[in-house]
C-alpha cells in the first residue's frame, strides 16, 4: 500500500488549500480513509475520516471549515480546506488506518 500526499504549501489566514492522497495497493471504494495532522510539539489529531460508503466524520475543529471526499476514479482522498487559521499549521497525514503516507506541510501565516 502506498499513499501519496500533495497540495500542501504556505498561505494566508483565511485563504484555502486542497490536499491530495494518491492511494495505490488499496481502493479508497472498500475502506475507509482519514487526514490526520500533527503540529510541532503536539501530538497526531484527526481531521477528518470517510468511511467505505462515503460517511464522513470531520474534527470539531474544522468543522465547517474542512471536508473531506474522495473520488474512486482516481483511487484519490481529498481534504479541502477554507478559512484557514494559523493554529492549522501542521502536517497532515493521509492514511487508510494500517498505512500512512509520508505527510505534507502546512503553514498559515501572514
């Protein structure tokens, strides 16, 4: 199983980002997925899951803020991020729950 991160990068309060997950080994159609995110000196959060039917859990956070989707075509998990704050900062973390990805980099600031 491989997960691959994209999307990640510096913007400004308020602005958005979309993260990508190119899952191979794994269809994202029969499991479920999840972004997780770290920031420094924390520890690993959810942000938010989709289940194989495409039920979705979004962290109380980010919710209203973030959804996550997933589009089978592409064997692909998507978060989408709006409003962002500097306290998002972090790295987010692709995973299907026994494999993660390698994270991708996300900086809020001004």
């Amino acid at each position: 199983v491989q997960l691959v991160e994209s999307g990640g990068g510096l913007v400004q309060p308020g602005g958005s980002l979309r993260l990508s997950c190119a899952a191979s080994g794994i269809s994202v159609r029969t499991s479920a997925m999840a972004w997780y995110r770290q920031a420094p000196g924390k520890e690993r959060e959810l942000v938010a899951s989709i289940s194989a039917s495409g039920g979705t859990n979004t962290a109380g956070s980010v919710k209203g803020r973030f959804i996550i989707s997933k589009l089978i075509t592409t064997n692909s998990v998507y978060l989408i991020m709006n409003s962002l704050k500097p306290e998002d900062t972090a790295v987010y973390y692709c995973t299907s729950f026994t494999s993660w990805g390698q994270g991708t980099q996300v900086t809020v600031s001004s």
